[in-house]
C-alpha cells in the first residue's frame, strides 16, 4: 500500500488522474478522492452523493472500495454503480444531480490506472478544479484511509445509458450489416454487443479475453493491428467495432481491417448529427475545415478544453454543438433530433455515439466504411514521439519555433510555413496541404510529433523527419533543418 508521500508517478494529464496502481492504492486514492469531495464535490447546493464506478482492471474494485470509504469520511453518500462506461457514470451523475468517480487508466497498461472526477451533475472537472483538488490535497496530510465501507448499490446505471442510444436510433437502423464486436476487456464488451443487436446489425462477438488489454484509440499497437486485419480477411463482417477500456474512446475499422481515424469519426458523427459547431482540438486533421461547418473551434490538447470551447460556441449562439478529439471521444454539447428522436446532451468522451452514427451514416448513404471515408476526401495523418525527453529541453525547442525566423530556417528542406498555431505546441501549415505540429506530452516526458498530408507515405516521412530534425535541434548536432 502506499502513501501520499510516494506518489511521484502520479499526475493529471489530458483527463484526470493517472499513474502506476503501487502509486495510487490505499492512501493515495483516499487522499486524491477526499480532496475531490471537500474541493468539489462538496460545494454550497450540492447533493451529497459521488457515484462511483470503475473498469475490468484487476485494481479498479479496491480503488473504488477506497473512494467509497473517503466519501463515507467526508459524510457524502456513495452509490456504487459497479463496472460501466465512463459516460454512463456521467449520464448517472447528470440525472442524480451528484458528483462522479471514475476508476480507470483508460488505455494505458494494466500497472498504472487512474481517476476521472466529474462535478456535481456530471460536468468534467476542469483545470482550475484540478488546481482546487491538488490545493486540497496539499491541506490534507498523509493520513491512513480508513476502513472499508459499503456503498449503495446503483445496478440500472449502465440501462439507462443503453437507453439513451436506443431511444434515439431506431431498432432498424443497422439492419443487414454484420458488425464484429472486439470485445477484449472494454468494461462496454457486452454493451456494445446488444446496442448493435438491437439496431438491427448482427454483432458477433470476438476476442474476448480475462485479461486486461491495453486498446489505444490513437497509437494503435501492432499486435491489435495485425489481429484486427486477420479477422477481418475472412470477408465475413462489414466493419469491427471495440473501444479503449472504460469505454470513452471508440475504434472502427472497415472490411478490409483499415482502422478509421479517430478524428474521421467525429467529423462523420457531426455531420451525421447535423452540428453547427464543432469543437476539436489542434491535433484533429484540417478536413473539418473543410467539410462546410459554419463554425469550426480548435483547442488545446484534452477533454477540458474541449468542453470550455463547446461551452463558448452555446453562449455565442450555436444550437447543435458538439466536440470530438483525435483519438475519436466523441462529445455532445445539445440535445440533438435525429429523425424525430432527440439524444440528450452529454458532454463528455464516450465511444457508443460516433460508432453508431459512423455505421448509420454508412448505411443511409448505402456505402461501404472505405467508400463513406473516400468520400470525404480527409488526408493522411501520422504521429510519433521522442522518449526520455525532458520538459526543458521539448520547451526550448518549442519557444525556437515560435521564433518565424528559425521556423522558416528549420522547415526548409520540407516546405514553406504558411500558417502557425501556438494554443498547443507549434502547429505549421505547410504549401502542398500539409501540416506538421510538435508538442510536449501532457502525461510523459516526451516530445511528439503529427503530421497531415494527402498520402500515409507523405505523413509517415514528414514525421519521421521532424523527429530527427527535433532531436538534432534539441541535442545541438546540426543547425536548422540539417536533420533529414
């Protein structure tokens, strides 16, 4: 068990709380849950209940036990909904009114997990919140947690979710499409499964496994790509469907085991859902530009500031908002009618919308996946990183870049800047429709590299030689542009 005293691993990054499970159990958790509760959770008219749920990791259970026992100290009530999707823990919170307790690492490896708070009625924290909770942490001392506790059991969450889809898609929606289910350990395996059945698709599960299976939505790991390809050479399924542990970040891959990008997701759901503006942050492809939304928002990195642009969007006067991020979370800012049907708000990361409405759209165009996608002229994207970087020197480099004239210089054997974003990093457009971005991970030492262009070839090369361009920059080997 550790103590608040040895939590070097843990930090809230993109969204919400992460770090090695030897770092998080016992105390830390206690001590992170009880200064969410006083910071937050605890504000003048707030219900005092936090539900509470987790994902299939063999460390969420004790987790969220420990949770219960920090809210029973600070004489909130806790409501354990049991294993659901994160969404479905916001959707809880929104009806109860309460604050929220996510136990999850969401795609990162089963030794580390995480905490995702939501405020009272189901709002993400944001990063003043963030800053409230480390302040309370810091008043709190480092006390051990008390013992276990019960808390109220709350089993028709994860239905009443399901309700929400289904109450907006119709039960033939999906009718004559073969959709197999990646189950693995998503904590939406089953879920997911019936959703699709119940839309009229055949959903055949596969893949299922006991053990945790770290899925990543964006950087797919070769081992998920080269099985998600053998499964789908058998010409059996239309498309294969999954999501990221707790279930907030979708994967779709089409008949031939290509994978969608996460940011063609989104840009799919919103014109499927009709949006007038759309949220995204720097690192989605330009397509969305281009597609005709009357106003497109971009944002820093994470989930926060997402919401925040969707918020500003609703106070300028849009009506059907909506944000997606690059790795396909799809969030919704309004009510939405679709077909006579409306789908409630829910502005935070979830998986279920942007599959249904991906596979929807496929089907009302009567398109395949590849064809829906060709059509929407979307560009290339890749992205890689740089390990073992510290913050100073990714730092250094991205104030060089802000500098036009080093950036011209740098940028030379590769193209002509013709635009420059600063919000994140260092966007660069480039002539020829493309785009190359650095910035410093907001979880890990690391500086990344994206890069947009009209073929994989073009990205995949674009990125490869920012990274060694970056590397000699930083290291001091060559000069501008001399790494190729």
């Amino acid at each position: 068990m550790s103590s608040l005293k040895s939590m070097s691993s843990l930090k809230f990054g993109t969204s919400g709380l992460r770090g090695l499970v030897t770092d998080l159990e016992g105390g830390p958790s206690f001590a992170y849950a009880a200064a969410f509760l006083a910071a937050i959770g605890t504000e003048a008219g707030a219900r005092r209940e936090v539900v509470v749920g987790r994902d299939l990791r063999d460390s969420s259970a004790g987790i969220a036990a420990t949770v219960a026992a920090a809210a029973a100290a600070a004489g909130v009530t806790a409501i354990d909904c049991g294993a659901l999707p994160t969404p479905a823990l916001a959707l809880e919170a929104r009806r109860r009114g309460a604050c929220a307790v996510m136990v999850t690492g969401s795609h990162i490896p089963e030794d580390r997990n995480g905490l995702k708070f939501y405020r009272p009625g189901g709002d993400e924290i944001t990063k003043a919140d963030e800053a409230a909770i480390l302040a309370a942490l810091g008043a709190a001392g480092d006390a051990p947690p008390p013992p276990a506790v019960p808390a109220a059991p709350e089993p028709d969450a994860i239905a009443r979710y399901r309700r929400r889809s289904l109450d907006a898609f119709g039960p033939d929606l999906l009718a004559g499409r073969t959709v197999a289910v990646y189950q693995q350990s998503s904590v939406a395996r089953d879920l997911l499964a019936d959703v699709l059945a119940s839309c009229g698709a055949r959903a055949v599960p596969i893949g299922r496994s006991d053990t945790f299976v770290p899925i990543d939505t964006e950087a797919h790991r070769p081992q998920d790509v080269a099985f998600i390809r053998d499964v789908m050479a058998s010409g059996r399924f239309d498309a294969l469907v999954t999501t990221d542990g707790d279930a907030d970040r979708p994967l779709v891959a089409d008949a031939d085991g290509r994978i969608l990008r996460g940011d063609v997701l989104g840009l799919i759901t919103a014109r499927y859902l009709g949006a007038d503006a759309v949220v995204v942050p720097v690192t989605a492809g330009s397509a969305i530009e281009r597609t005709g939304f009357p106003r497109v928002l971009r944002t820093r990195v994470g989930s926060p500031f997402v919401i925040a642009g969707m918020e500003q969007a609703r106070r300028e006067g849009a009506t059907v908002v909506c944000g997606f991020e690059a790795n396909g979370g799809f969030l919704l800012g309004s009510d939405v009618a679709i077909g006579g049907r409306i789908l409630p708000a829910l502005p935070t990361r979830d998986a279920m919308l942007p599959i249904l409405a991906t596979l929807a759209a496929a089907q009302a165009q009567g398109l395949s996946l590849a064809d829906l996608v060709a059509a929407l002229d979307a560009g290339q994207t890749a992205s890689d990183r740089l390990g073992d970087v510290a913050a100073e020197r990714s730092g250094a480099l991205l104030g060089r870049l802000r500098d036009a004239a080093f950036r011209r210089d740098f940028l030379r054997p590769v193209g002509s800047p013709q635009a420059v974003d600063e919000q994140d990093g260092v966007r660069i457009v480039l002539d020829g429709e493309r785009t190359i971005h650095f910035r410093a991970s907001g979880n890990a030492p690391e500086l990344r590299c994206y890069a947009e262009a009209k073929s994989e070839r073009e990205a995949e090369d674009l990125v490869r030689w920012g990274l060694a361009a970056a590397a000699a920059a930083m290291d001091g080997t060559a000069g501008p542009g001399g790494a190729a």
